[in-house]
C-alpha cells in the first residue's frame, strides 16, 4: 500500500516552517482506497511569495484544524503504507518534524516521483512535476495546491510503474511486505484478485519474480494455478508468496507485456515463453504460372514471412478462415492436394485460379489484399482498444512497421499529439514474437480500431 503525498508549507527558515495544506491518498497500486485532505492552520505567519504561488492566505487558516488535531488521521492513513511524493525528501522532512513537535517519532519508508522520474524517464529535459505533468498530457487543475499535486503524482507514479519493466518497486515493495511477517494463504490470495483482464506476477518469499502470467480473468486463472496438479502449478504453490498484478483491460497489451516482461525478468517457471514458440509461418510464392501460392512452412528466420503461427493446426485453421474470406483457391493456399481443380471449385466456391480460368492479376489483388492487411511493413498507425476503465484506452504504437510500445489515455489529445504520445508510451522491444502477438490481434479482434498517421 502506497500513501500518495503533497503538503503545502508557510515557507520561511529551514525546520521552521509549518503546514497550510496537506492532501494523502492511500493507493493500493492500482485505485485510490482512502483519502484525506485539510487545510491546517500552522499558527506562524505564511510568507508573501507563498500567498502568491498557493493562493492560501492566513484568513484562511484561522479556523483551520491546526496540526495535533490531525496528527492522528494522518497516522491512521500513513499506517503500513510507503510514502510516495515528488521531492518526497521535503514532504517526509516536514511531516517529521512537525510531529516530532508533538513528542512523537514519526518514521515511513519513502519513494520519491523526481528519482524514479529520472531513472525511467531520462529523455526528460526536466522532472519537476508541472513539467512532467505537461510532456506526458496529464490533466492537472489546482497546481500549487495540495490535493491537485497529490492527484498528479499517482498519475505520474502510474505511469512510473508501468515504465518500470523490471518490476523494481514492486519487489521492493514486496520485501517490506515479507519483512512484516508470514504469507496469507492461498485463499486469502485469491479474495484479493480482480476478476478482470490483465498481467499476474507471483512471487517467491525473497520476493523474486518465479512466474508471469496474463489472462482475461486474473483471479479464476489464479485459482487455477493454486489448485492444479501439474508439475508446475505444484511448485507454484510450494513456492508462492505473494501476488501482484496489473489490470490492462486490453488483451492485446496483457499479451504483449506478458511476452515482453517474461524476456525482461526470465522468472524460473516460464521457461518456454523465454524464447520464441511460433514454429509455422506462412510465404508466399509465385508459381511458373504467374499466381502467388501462400504456403503454410515451418518458420524459418530468414525467408519473409506473412505470420507465423504457434501450431501447424493453427496455422492450418488460420489459412482455411483466410481462404474463405478474400475468395481464395484452395488450391493455391496448399489446403486441397490436386493435379485439376480444386474440390471449391466443382460447388462453385472458387472462381477458377486453380484451372487458369481467371487472369493471375485478378486473383492476385485478393492475395495482396490480405497480405497488406495482416502485415505492417512501413505502417505509422496507432491501434485503440479498451482501457482499464470505462473512461479511459489503450494505444499500441506502430512507426515506420516497428511495434514501439504502448499506453494508456484518458484524452484524445494525448494521441493525437504524437510528442506527448511518444512521452508516456511505455517502450518495448519490437521481435518476432511482437509482431506475431500483433498480427493474430488484429486477425481475430472485434473491437480493435486502427488510426493511421
């Protein structure tokens, strides 16, 4: 658990000054849980400079709680949580020292949004919060006010755990977590997850990362996890600690985080998804008499491929649904063996390809056809899919047919505005596997919509 931090100060000498304003919301990594805000009158004077920047002045804060009286709410709230803020060294440092005027020992530990700003976001000219608020297209209103800041934080720390591949928060997190004492059990896992699409992470008791997983409902696949009796799901369950997890609403990004951040973390029970498994591509080929065959083949790296394909039978279900749709032979597409016609052709399915009786350019539009739609070589496009939340989507970002990653919005102008884009896309390799992932997307996708640019 997260507590998400702004105070506003009186400003003056160091370790002299008071609190005017101070907002906390308690996040669980996901949605804010709890939430407390209150101006607070700290019987000193404000400096004119902070008048002007806060808008708080001390008429204000006459009748405002003053600082003992909420000493224990903050308490309550703070309680088991990391205290994260931007410049979270200023915030801690002036929450300690006014509760050590009240005798008390407050102590949290801290996560600060400027230091993780700067780590996975070194492309940034600057990390201050107004300027990061902007690059990243950040809806922000009462800057310079505690609860605004506040809420522009956890979007900035959303982002920041998004960004974070390596899941190096978490894991740290999860290590105070385990420092605490002995893990819930497998049920009490369990009544925590949503039973929504997404990325699972579970963890041993050092807090390492032993398996990744996704799937369109995170807590039944849990379950699944937690009472199968293959060999792998024994060894998670001797070995589980902990679940984290990240909503992602869009399968299309659950698949590709999951094939990413399982290349990134290696965890010991994924072994297969480490490397490759698309073993059957399909090529196409012109035969002597000007057609171009599509052949399902086994992938080899160095011939263009179309697709590629986890299975043969894949590929083979794939390739009939393909014939179907764009009018193909099937001859052609290598799914009926014949030296005459087709057997599509004698129920009047097929047009003729497979005994000359339509020109090649004819029947080779349709294979291009289907050939440009399921390859996006030299593509800019940008596609759009569900989101965590009924407000907000998801974009996968294609340059020049490279996968750069994606994102989250909550506004159209940070899509359409391909600088701001490019700042909060979280950026992943572009390999096979990606475009693979991609393709059978978009194959099989009703509600993905494309946007080229």
């Amino acid at each position: 658990m997260y507590a998400i931090l702004d105070i506003e100060t009186t400003g003056g000498q160091f370790n002299e000054e008071g609190i005017t304003e101070i907002a906390i919301y308690k996040f669980d990594g996901h949605e804010v849980v709890d939430q407390f805000i209150s101006l607070v009158n700290p019987e000193i004077p404000i400096q004119p400079f902070v008048v002007k920047l806060t808008g708080i002045n001390n008429a204000m804060l006459s009748s405002a709680p003053k600082f003992f009286e909420v000493a224990k709410r903050i308490i309550e709230i703070t309680t088991n949580c990391v205290i994260v803020a931007h410049n979270a060294s200023f915030d801690y440092r002036i929450l300690r020292t006014e509760f050590r005027r009240l005798g008390y020992d407050f102590q949290a530990r801290t996560l600060c949004t400027v230091e993780l700003s700067k780590k996975l976001l070194p492309e940034q000219p600057s990390h201050s919060l107004g300027k990061l608020v902007r690059a990243l297209g950040i809806p922000m209103a009462d800057r310079h006010r505690a609860s605004g800041d506040a809420l522009a934080t956890i979007k900035l720390f959303k982002i920041l755990l998004e960004k974070d591949l390596e899941k190096e928060i978490v894991k740290d997190f999860i290590k105070l977590e385990v420092e605490k004492g002995i893990a819930p059990k497998l049920r009490e896992l369990i009544s925590s997850l949503p039973s929504t699409t997404g990325v699972y992470y579970i963890h041993n008791e050092k807090g390492n990362l032993i398996y990744i997983g996704k799937s369109r409902n995170i807590k039944k696949r849990i379950n699944q996890h937690f009472t199968g009796t293959s060999a792998k799901c024994k060894k998670i369950q001797a070995q589980v600690y902990t679940v984290t997890y990240d909503e992602t609403g869009s399968e299309l990004i659950a698949l590709l985080k999951e094939s990413e951040e399982i290349k990134v973390n290696k965890p010991i029970l994924n072994r297969a998804q480490r490397k490759s498994i698309f073993q059957s591509a399909l090529y196409a080929e012109k035969d002597e008499k000007g057609y171009i065959n599509l052949r399902i083949q086994k992938a080899d790296g160095r011939k263009r491929e179309i697709t590629s394909f986890a299975s043969l039978q894949e590929a083979k279900n794939a390739l009939f649904r393909i014939t179907s749709h764009y009018n193909l032979c099937q001859k052609l597409t290598g799914l009926y063996d014949t030296k005459t016609s087709c057997f599509q052709y004698s129920i009047k399915e097929c047009d003729g390809a497979c005994i000359g009786a339509i020109s090649p350019e004819v029947y080779n539009a349709r294979v291009q056809e289907f050939i440009e739609k399921n390859t996006f070589e030299n593509q800019n496009m940008i596609l759009i899919d569900k989101g965590r939340s009924i407000s907000e989507r998801s974009a996968v970002l294609i340059e020049n047919g490279i996968y750069k990653g994606y994102a989250f919005y909550d506004l159209n102008y940070q899509i359409n505005n391909i600088e701001i884009l490019t700042n909060i896309i979280i950026p992943m390799q572009n390999n096979r596997d990606t475009k693979n992932i991609i393709q059978g997307h978009i194959r099989k996708s009703k509600t993905l919509k494309t946007l080229k640019f």
